[in-house]
C-alpha cells in the first residue's frame, strides 16, 4: 500500500523510528515489498536498461555495474533512517561472481531479482566479526540496510544458477 | 610411505619447484605408496567433517586430524613430521622447516564448493601441500588454480592442477602465492588431506 503519489509502501514510510529501532538492534534489516509496484517495475526497467561494465578485483568482488540514480523521496527516506547519503550503482552477478566482505560501512541493497533461488547463491551475507552471520534470503522489491557495525558480503554464486543473473542497487 | 621413486629425487625436483612459475610449486604423481593412501582414504570415512560456510569458501573439512581418534590418520600425521618426510620437503623447497609443527585437515569439496583466491599467509605458514585422493576430471572443477600477480594483487592464471588420486601438490607461501579452489561442478566429489609446514 502507498500514499497517493508516493514510491515507497506506505507502511514503511510511516514507520521510520521502528525501522531505525530494528537497524540499531539487530544491524541489518530487510523491508520486503518495499518500493510501490509501479515505481518498482519502472526502477526494474530502467536497471535493465543501464550500461554494465565488468568490475573485477580478485581479491574483493567480481560483478558488472553500472551507474543509477535514485529519486529525491528514496534518498530522504534512508537519510531518515541512517542519517547518511550513498552513492548508488547497479551490480549484475551472474555464475562465478562474488563479493567479499569489505570495511564496516553503512550500506543500502535493492533486490530486483526475480525468481531466484537462495541455493544458487548471490545473497546478502553479514558477519558481526565474530563469526556470527546472518544472511539475507532473496526476495524481489526488497531494501536492505545494514548499519555500518557489521561487515557485508555477497555469496559466490554457484553453477546452479545456470545464465540467472542476480540484480542489485547497492548503495554505499 | 613416501614413494622411493620421490624420495631419492628430492635434490632433483628442487631446481624444478624454485623454477615454477608464477611463484615456488610442483605437481608430483604416485606420491606415497599406493595402497597405504587408499588405507588412508578409507580411515576418513570414520572421520566427522564439519560444513564451513563463508564468503570466501563453502566445504566440509575435519578439525586438524592432531586431535584424530583413528589411528591410521593419527600415524599419517606424525609421519609428515618424521625425519623422512621433513628432510624429503626442506631438500625440494629449500625451507628449513619446524620440526615439531603443522596443520593438516582433510577437505570435502561437493557440487557447488569453492575456495576464493587468497594466499595462504598466516602465522609462519611457509610450504602449503595437497594430496588428491579422489580423481576428478577438466570438467568436475576443483582445480587448484595459481594466479601470478601484478603490483600486490592477483592478476591471471597460471598454474591449474586437477585432482587425481595420490597427485601430490605443494607450493610456497609468500606475500604473493595467491591461489583458488575452483567450484565443482556436478557429482564427483573432491576428497583431499591438505597440510601446512612453519618456519623454523
């Protein structure tokens, strides 16, 4: 359910001091069915759409990415919540790709895949540091945030995904 | 239980192992007795193996066999600090080696598993070694892949050794000697026992 006009369900948008309080205790949360349908597939489109380079540092990620901006109502929204503002970019993993946990930082991960399996890998993973680790089940029009106190990582993504292609917009 | 065929060729090897490229490596076949390494093999039936699950790597693996209850897997370890096993590995590698240390756990690789490349470097770590005891295929992945570098990084591809039984592996440990565990792919599972020797 949105507001008249908004892209964000509205259930969200009216809860940002539970949304803040669920970051500071558990370090990640996931809001499921999170951006308005049609704001979500005109999002979806304009990912598929982008110019995808490929990206590899053996040692941190193998992905292709590309650029994308966000409108105004969704960055207000996050800086809300993590009182910060991200830089965004698309990342496409596909059989092979990877990343691997990086600094502690804040981050923001739009889901817009669909019909994934989490078996196939290319999930969200977090590690507190010691290691206890909570990974992100993939779910299509979902956000995630992590508060910076953990660090984040994407799984390997397995041959059983076969030519699936896993999109995300990561915010960092 | 080193092959003799090995051992009375350790001087020989050791141009060759410092000559490998893209750092210090060599690949050497029928490396113990045959039948002694399918005892071995057996003995890991019994042993428990534990699911490691991370970023970085996805297998199972046993706890550093020192604490092994069978005592096939408790003799082998203690033979690869013998007297025989450390010589025959400081006279290929050139690195005088602790006499008294090493880790060493038997790997399980399945259908999906892999090891990101990473190099290895921790403690005084110095000679890391493999032993194959299944046979895989080009196709079944599970290649031990070494990677040469540029600057402080990882760059291409260079070496890549396919698992066969009794395939003997061993490489040195550097600031360098970055190296990956390609996925398996498909059914044939990939068994190893892999080991560490440390500075003296």
């Amino acid at each position: 359910m949105t507001s008249k006009n908004s892209i964000i369900n509205q259930h969200y948008s009216t809860q940002i001091s539970a949304i803040k309080k669920a970051l500071s205790s558990e370090n990640v949360v996931q809001l499921q069915e999170f951006f308005d349908k049609e704001f979500y597939y005109t999002l979806l489109s304009q990912a598929r759409k982008s110019k995808l380079k490929q990206d590899v540092d053996i040692f941190e990620y193998r992905y292709k990415s590309g650029k994308i901006s966000l409108p105004k109502e969704f960055e207000d929204f996050i800086k809300k919540i993590t009182g910060k503002k991200f830089k965004y970019q698309i990342i496409e993993l596909e059989h092979k790709d990877y990343s691997l946990i990086h600094d502690k930082k804040a981050e923001i991960a739009i889901d817009l895949t669909e019909n994934w399996l989490n078996g196939w890998g290319g999930y969200l993973m977090y590690n507190d540091g010691s290691g206890n680790v909570t990974k992100i089940p993939s779910k299509q029009n979902s956000l995630t945030i992590s508060n910076g106190k953990i660090f984040g990582a994407i799984k390997y993504v397995n041959n059983h995904s076969g030519k699936n292609k896993k999109l995300y917009i990561i915010g960092r | 239980m080193i092959d003799n065929k090995h051992l009375k060729n350790a001087s020989k090897y050791k141009s060759l192992f410092s000559k490998n490229k893209p750092y210090p490596n060599l690949v050497l076949d029928g490396f113990f007795d045959s039948k002694y390494l399918s005892s071995i093999r057996n003995s890991l039936g019994s042993e428990n193996f534990t699911h490691k699950d991370s970023d970085l790597f996805e297998f199972y693996q046993t706890d550093d066999l020192a604490s092994s209850k069978i005592p096939q897997l408790s003799e082998f370890r203690k033979y690869l600090l013998s007297d025989e096993a450390i010589n025959f590995m400081e006279e290929l590698s050139g690195v005088k080696l602790d006499r008294k240390k090493i880790s060493i756990h038997a790997t399980l690789y399945t259908d999906t598993h892999y090891l990101l490349c990473h190099d290895d470097q921790l403690d005084d770590r110095r000679l890391a070694i493999m032993i194959y005891l299944s046979d895989l295929d080009e196709k079944n992945g599970g290649k031990l892949v070494l990677y040469d570098s540029k600057g402080k990084k990882p760059a291409n591809v260079k070496v890549s050794i396919t698992p066969k039984f009794n395939r003997f592996a061993i490489f040195k440990i550097g600031e360098k000697s970055f190296h990956e565990v390609t996925e398996v792919l498909g059914n044939k599972p990939r068994l190893a026992i892999g080991w560490w020797y440390y500075d003296k």
